[in-house]
C-alpha cells in the first residue's frame, strides 16, 4: 500500500498498543499540535497526537489562517533584523513592558527560523500580503504589510483517505455546499453576486468556472471540497507533512484521562474513547494543545455567564487536558478579559438545531454604509476597528446597557457587500428575514421601531453619522484613519474608504453579540513553552502551547495571527528544548 493511500488517522484507542512508548505524544491536533508533532518528526522522534473529537484542525481550521511572524517574510522595504526591532518596539508600545516581554523578544527571535525550517523541510509553504496592516496602524512600529503570513492553498487530494479528517470550514463563510474562496477570490465572488449582469462579473465567472466545476466533483467523490483554502489550507498543509515523514499517529475522539509523571521528565497517559481505554508513555514530552477554555468546565469559571452559543471557538476546545495539567503542578493565569473576542450574529441552526455563529471580521462592518448601535439606538463604538476591539467594546457597554447591539445598513451597502450571512446581491435576503435574522423596514424610524428603540433615535444617530460621512470624518470615534480601518473598507469609495452614508431604503438590522474566538488566559510557561509550577519552576517534560498556552500579547490583539503565529514558533521552541535535554 502506498504511503499516499495509507491513513495516519485511527479512530478507535483499540489501535492504539498498550504501554505504547513514544518519544512525543501531543494533546490536541489543531495547528499548535500539528506543528509540534511536525517539529518532533523532523528531529526523528516517534509522536503520537491524541484529539478529543472527530476532525483535525480545532479552531485554527475556521480561521483565516494568518500567522504573524515578523522578520520572517519583511516587507515595507525593510531588513528582517530591521522589521524584528521594529516590531518589538511596537508590542512595548501597543501591550507595555509587563511579565511577557521575555516571551515576545524570544518569539520576535525565533519566528524567522521556525518558518524557515518548514518551507525548507516540509509542504508547509506561506504567501505575504502586500496589505496586511497590524492593527494599531497609529502605534510607533506598526507595519502595513510582511508580517501576516498566509498558508497557500493546498490540493487536498495529496491527504489520501486523511481528507475527510480534516475540520470544514464555518458554514455560514461557504458557497455552493462547502466551498470556501481564498482571500484572493472573496472579491471575485462578490462582484458576481453583486452585478451578475456586469461584464467585471462575466470574467470573474469564467476564471471561476474550473474552481466551482472541481468542487462540485469533490462533493460526489469525497463528499467535500478538495482545495483547501485559508485555515483549512495551513491544517491540510500540516497533516500531509506528517503523512510524508512517517513518524506520526493520530487518534481521533480520544481524551486523556489520567496523568502521571514519571523519572526524568517522562509521563504517563491515560486515554479513552469511551469504549476502550489504553496507557502510553511521553518519555521526552507531553505537550498540551487542546485549544483552550472556551468549550469546557472552566469557561463558567472565566467567562461567567456568557452564553455558549455565542462562542465562534471550535467544539473540540474542551480543556479536558487542563485538570490534568494542574495535577502535575501546572498554574492557569488569567489576564486581560481572559479571551479573544469579535462581534458575531446568531444563524438559526438546520432543522431547529443550535444557532451557527457568523463572526463579523471583515466584510461589512468596516464598509460604506454600515453602522453599529446599541439597544437604544445610539452609536457607541468605532465599527472599523480591529474585532477584538470590537468585541471588547461590545462586552463593556452590554453589561452596562444591555445586548444586543445591532449592525445596521441600507440597501446599497447590503447589495455591494452582503450583510452577515447574507450575501452581496442580497444572496438569502428572504431566507434570513422568514428566520428571523434579519429584520428589514421602509425607514429608519420604523426600523426603530421594529427593534424596540425610543421614537426617532435611531433616524438621529444615522442623520450625524451621514454628515460625518459626507466629510470623510469620524470625530465621534475616529473611523478611516488608520490604514487598518481603510483597508477594511472600500478603496473605490471616496473621501473616506470606510465612511459612507445610509441614505437608500429599505434598511437592515442584525442583532450581534460580544462573541469569543480563542483563549487568552491559559497556562503559565517559560520562554521554552515548558508549564511552571506555582514557584515559577518549569515541570521536567510538560510544555503547554497554542490557545492552551497563556497568551504571549497579555490579553490583546496587535495584529492579524497573534494566536497562530505563537502557537508555531512555541513549537518549534518547545521541540527543540524536549529533544535537546532528552540527549
């Protein structure tokens, strides 16, 4: 059997030996874990990966999948060494010189090398945005492009029977029954829906033709779409690294049970699948990269009341690990609002299932004629800031005023770029308004009214966001005037990108919450990725990594891939420390 056809995926712990030894075994098999595991197979070591649910990929599969690495692909005309200080510079200035810095200056240091390793030696390959600002563009140190790096797209196929393995992308950012567009075609694709009749929209289809004529093949053959794209591109990416070296398993909905720690840094560990339950030992390192809190035990115990279904975070991050990890000494740190954030809409789930989370990253909140308000009508935030901003904001004021906020438009706006999970063109506007998730009204004053808010607020807070449009100027909360927040908006939209007026009725509403898209309290580790006990004493053998791992930017959210980017470079790191003090 060729190493094409044969899977490195099993899916029951029977497979599994007994009293297993490996050199490496990973808790989770999202990017973090993937990456560690591929790390490990370069150096020769035998890994086994052990992942709670079904699919490979955790959250890191729904993502853009955007690493921030700087140095590691520079751009804006400026030396890698150059970029490296300058970016430092940046996090002390946007985060402050706080417990961290020692972990970012050894991230800044090593990010360059990491990347290096992996397009050198493995399928792992990555693309630079020429437009990728960090998200502070008025920060001293801030760059426009060079530090967001992006997986390139990836033929599936070459994963063999390991594709269906892999985590599909959100729904609710699919066409055609799961095919998700590239950074590169979202545009291409909009301009179709858009102005069907148009000639731009005519030649965006014939070069889309070959792509949606593959991915309908791909649902008769594997029931999914074989180009993977974004996030899904990085994990498919991954996986066929460790499908070529040989040195990895993997075992799907499995769980650890038990930990026990051993002489010399090695560990012992118990796993489950709920109908078999087998023992292996970690003689070099256990690392945990389960995805962190948010799907778990500990997500009351850090997020209070928060309602799960606002969580965009995959359902596989269910810190099963983390109990496990404080019995052996492990501390959890809290810091910040303890989590990412970003403003998500409810889609109403298939056949009366649970609501679909839509995250509101950037296709319309940041573009002409879209504005946020509160219950009451009144405009509160800077809708073109960077979503975790966003979702920080949103957070504060609800439990002040109450949820939900809405994201409010005209009908241009909802035609040019679609509205949540409708579509540009209006794609679904029928739908979502028999679902209830979209409301529409002839005016502003009866769509006000429809959403509860006092008489007239709502036609005021849009009749002063208009001037401000008309003048390219946000003096209320600044909008447009970072190249961040232009980005986010239209370039053909003029004087202002992100600043246009909603004037065309009929007009839209959809109701958005304070959403969390990844942990940022999590494990305390050393500069190593090794967990520390309560004294700050590394533990012999246990790293922590990924959103399991305490955020390295404090709780924020300086740029695009401030989650990935850690998660790989902290692999690498954790690796090489292993298997260099393992001889």
């Amino acid at each position: 059997m060729t190493q094409r056809k044969r899977s490195i995926v099993v899916t029951s712990v029977r497979d599994i030996p007994e009293d297993g030894e490996y050199d490496v075994v990973v808790l989770g098999a999202g990017a973090a874990g993937l990456a560690a595991a591929l790390f490990a197979g370069l150096r020769g070591a035998r890994v086994l990966i052990v992942e709670s649910s079904e699919h490979i990929g955790g959250t890191s599969a729904l993502t853009a999948g955007t690493l921030w690495l700087p140095g590691a692909h520079p751009a804006d005309g400026r030396p890698a060494e150059e970029d490296r200080r300058l970016a430092g510079r940046y996090l002390e200035r946007a985060l402050g010189d706080d417990s961290l810095t020692h972990l970012r200056e050894r991230f800044l240091g090593e990010a360059a090398e990491a990347v290096a390793l992996l397009e050198r030696r493995t399928l792992v390959s990555f693309v630079r945005r020429d437009h990728h600002p960090d998200y502070l563009g008025s920060v001293e140190g801030a760059a426009v492009s060079g530090r967001a790096l992006e997986a390139v797209d990836f033929d599936g196929r070459l994963l063999g029977p390991d594709l269906r393995f892999v985590r599909p992308p959100l729904r609710n950012f699919t066409i055609l029954g799961g095919l998700a567009p590239g950074r590169d075609e979202v545009r291409r694709y909009s301009v179709i829906a858009a102005r069907p009749v148009s000639r731009e929209a005519l030649v965006n289809a014939v070069t889309a033709l070959p792509r949606v004529v593959r991915h309908l093949v791909d649902l008769l053959v594997y029931r999914r779409t074989s180009r993977l794209t974004l996030g899904n591109a990085l994990i498919g990416r991954l996986l066929a690294s460790l499908r070529r070296l040989g040195t990895a398993r993997v075992v799907v909905n499995a769980e650890p049970v038990e930990l026990a720690r051993g002489p010399g840094g090695a560990h012992t560990v118990k796993i489950t699948d709920g109908r078999a339950t087998r023992t292996v030992r970690a003689a070099r390192a256990l690392i945990s990269a389960t995805g962190g809190f948010s799907r778990g035990v500990r997500r009351t115990e850090v997020l209070g009341d928060l309602p799960l279904e606002w969580s965009a975070v995959a359902g596989s991050a269910k810190a099963t690990a983390h109990s496990l990890l404080e019995s052996a000494g492990a501390v959890f740190g809290r810091q910040g609002t303890d989590a990412f954030w970003a403003p998500v809409s409810l889609t109403p789930g298939r056949h009366g299932g649970k609501p679909d989370p839509y995250p509101h990253f950037a296709l319309d909140r940041g573009k002409p004629g879209f504005v946020i308000v509160d219950r009451l009508g009144r405009r509160y935030l800077n809708e073109a800031s960077p979503y975790h901003v966003v979702g920080e904001r949103m957070l504060a004021h609800g439990e002040r005023d109450g949820l939900p906020s809405y994201l409010i438009a005209d009908h241009r706006a909802v035609m040019r770029y679609g509205i949540g999970a409708v579509r540009p063109g209006g794609w679904g506007t029928r739908r979502r308004l028999r679902d209830g998730y979209l409301t529409r009204a002839r005016d502003l004053d009866d769509l006000g009214d429809r959403l509860g808010m006092p008489p007239g607020r709502l036609r005021e807070t849009v009749r002063r966001f208009n001037t401000f449009a008309g003048q390219g100027k946000d003096p209320d909360f600044g909008r447009g005037d970072d190249p961040y927040q232009r980005g986010l908006g239209d370039a053909r939209h003029r004087p202002n990108p992100s600043l246009g007026s909603l004037t065309r009725p009929p007009f839209y509403a959809v109701r958005i919450f304070p959403g969390d898209i990844g942990s940022a309290s999590g494990f305390v580790t050393d500069e190593n990725a090794r967990a520390l006990d309560a004294g700050g004493r590394p533990i012999d053998g246990l790293y922590v990594l990924g959103s399991d791992m305490r955020s390295i930017m404090g709780g924020g959210y300086p740029g695009p891939g401030i989650t990935l980017g850690p998660a790989i470079v902290f692999a690498y790191l954790a690796v090489e420390d292993a298997l260099t003090r393992s001889g």
